[in-house]
C-alpha cells in the first residue's frame, strides 16, 4: 500500500549529491516539500538561494499548499509570486508526468527532478513530451531506501535536470504505437491500373 500522498522522503546524501553537479542559484520553489527533506538540503545562507517551499499536504505547514500536478495552482502561484528560477523536488511518482511539464513550464532557469530511470520509457502520458524535451543532464544514483528500513526500489533512480540554456545528448524515442497515424496514399497512376479494366485519371479511379 502506497503512504498518504507518496509521501516518501528523499535523503539528504541525494540532494547533496545533485548539488555537486549542478549549480542552482537564485530563487527555488520546492513544491512537493513533503517533511522538507530535499529543503533542508538545499537551505544553505551562502548558496545565494532563496527558497520557496509547497505541499498539496495541508497537514504539512508550508507558505502555499497548491498541487503540483495542476497548472491552475501553477498560475495561481505564478500570480502571486512570479516565477521562479529553479523547481527542484522528487515528485511522486504517480503523478511526475503532470508535474515535470507544469513545472518546466513554469521555470524560468531549470528543473531538476528525483525520477526512477523508468520516467524515460515513452509510454503514452509522456513519451510524446519527453520526445521534445529530452533532459539536458541526468545523475544516476545508487538504489534509495524511501521507506528508511533499508529496502529499495526494485528501479534505481537519477535526478533528471532540465536547464533551458542548455541542449543536451539524451534522446528518447518516440513510441510508434501512440505516433499520430500515417496516411497512407492509395492513388495510383494511369499504368498501375493497366489491365484492369477501370477508367483512371491522375489521382486514381474514377468514380
């Protein structure tokens, strides 16, 4: 059984090590907060970050509750605060396919998403997107225990960071099944129709 809002926390070895990697100054909104494991990580007074911390988790005291997975509180927020430069979370990750687009929609610099490698595979509620917004960078970590009992997740997770400066080498194919179809032409020529005893012009048979 899955725990209230997925709520799984992220340890701070995680975050640290996405902070090794990648700069992420400026203003920062944390907007799947949860116990703010990943804001404890990122909070640091000489990091030049201004931090801003959500949870659609009422329960949870946070400045704005909004629920990432819905771009109404998106706009809501953008109304209120303006953008911000950086989005950094580990969303969960029944609902990471609304959240990373609203989110790299929303951002003005970068995100930079806590994702099981599986979020690349493009099945039908993200290939299309993931196609046209590749990450420009990932990080593979080893195998997280989000239970904190030392069992892991059967797929190891990356942070996958999308910056809006920068093109990546990450492509991710598009998925022939959920393609927009094909049309297939079926005119045929004065000579294809040779023989057949079906009177032809130039865009096929005539009625």
């Amino acid at each position: 059984m899955r725990r209230k809002h997925d709520f799984y926390p992220t340890p701070a070895w995680a975050t640290e090590e996405l902070l090794r990697h990648v700069e992420i100054r400026g203003s920062v909104i944390e907007c799947c907060a949860g116990a703010n494991d990943i804001a404890r990580a990122l909070h640091c007074p000489n990091a030049s970050r201004l931090l801003w911390t959500n949870d659609v988790d009422l329960e949870r005291y946070h400045p704005s509750h909004f629920d990432a997975a819905d771009k109404h509180g998106w706009m809501d927020f953008r109304r209120e605060h303006g953008d911000m430069e950086w989005v950094v979370t580990n969303p969960p990750f029944n609902a990471a396919a609304q959240i990373v687009p609203l989110a790299c929609s929303f951002a003005s610099v970068g995100i930079a998403m806590l994702l099981r490698l599986s979020f690349l595979e493009p099945v039908e509620d993200r290939g299309a997107w993931l196609n046209e917004h590749p990450p420009t960078s990932m990080i593979v970590l080893p195998r997280i225990s989000f239970t904190g009992d030392g069992k892991t997740d059967s797929v190891t997770c990356a942070w996958m960071i999308w910056e809006k400066a920068k093109t990546g080498t990450i492509t991710v194919a598009q998925n022939p099944k959920f393609a927009a179809p094909k049309i297939v032409p079926t005119e045929r020529r004065y000579g294809e129709w040779a023989g057949t005893g079906i009177m032809t012009n130039d865009i096929g048979p005539l009625p």
